[in-house]
C-alpha cells in the first residue's frame, strides 16, 4: 500500500491511483464531497458512514473508566464498523488562569455543544457517555 500525508495527501493518492480506496475523515469526505463507502459492520448489517453510525459505534461499545478504546468493529447493528473518537488531553490539576477557560470550554462541549455537532459534521456523543465525560471533567482540580 501507499501512505499520504493527512486527508489531502491520501485523497490525492486515490485519485491519481486506478482502483485505489483510502481512509480519510468523514468530515473531510463529506466537506469534498467525496464518494463514500457503505461497510458491513460486526452485527452483519451494511452501514453507511453518518452522524447516526458513527454514534451508534461508541454506543454499542463497553467504554472503560479511563475512556481509552477503540470503537471500531463496534457489535451494534447500525454502528459503522471504522468509527474512531477524537480525544482531548487535559491535566488534572491546572493553574487558574488556564484551567479555567477549559473547563468552561469542556463543559460547554459536552452540554449545548453537543447540539451543535452534527451541523459541523462531527457525530454527537452518546448521552451517557457525556454524562460519564462530564463527571470527569468536573474532577479537574483549579487551583
């Protein structure tokens, strides 16, 4: 196989490549209107990469308490089967001056933020695990 440098790089190499497929982010298909493919998932079921599959992934996925997983070739019957998440790395413990924005920034993305993910092409996180999300994000020390 050939590698391309991010979106840009693989969708050039699948097109100056007869018969090629790559792997891109759905936001950057969906932006450029690139073809996409329906996939049969765990459950058996072919899937189409949207919003609803892509959520139904980290739904039917077992999440641990520390968040880390994949959430491809998740079991749910609608979930697309190369579903990934997009993950924030943030300290524990922050000074005040620039903990405090993030926090507010974190909570505001997981409460009115959420309905706002869809329209920009991002898939919304299943309820429960915002849920789980924000107990954790309110754990973060602010000193």
């Amino acid at each position: 196989g050939l590698g391309g440098k991010g979106n840009e790089g693989v969708t050039g190499l699948v097109k100056n490549t007869p018969g090629a497929i790559g792997y891109v982010e759905l936001i950057y298909a969906r932006q450029n209107k690139l073809p996409v493919m329906a996939l049969k998932n765990a459950a058996g079921k072919v899937t189409e990469p949207n919003m609803k599959s892509i959520t139904a992934a980290a739904a039917n996925t077992q999440i641990p308490a520390d968040f880390r997983v994949s959430i491809t070739n998740s079991p749910g019957p609608e979930a697309y089967p190369i579903s990934g998440f997009t993950y924030l790395l943030v300290y524990g413990k922050m000074p005040k001056q620039a903990g405090a924005p993030i926090v507010q920034f974190l909570n505001w993305a997981l409460t009115k933020g959420q309905a706002i993910a869809e329209p920009l092409d991002y898939a919304p996180l299943p309820k429960d695990l915002t849920q789980r999300v924000l107990a954790q994000v309110k754990g973060i020390a602010v000193q």
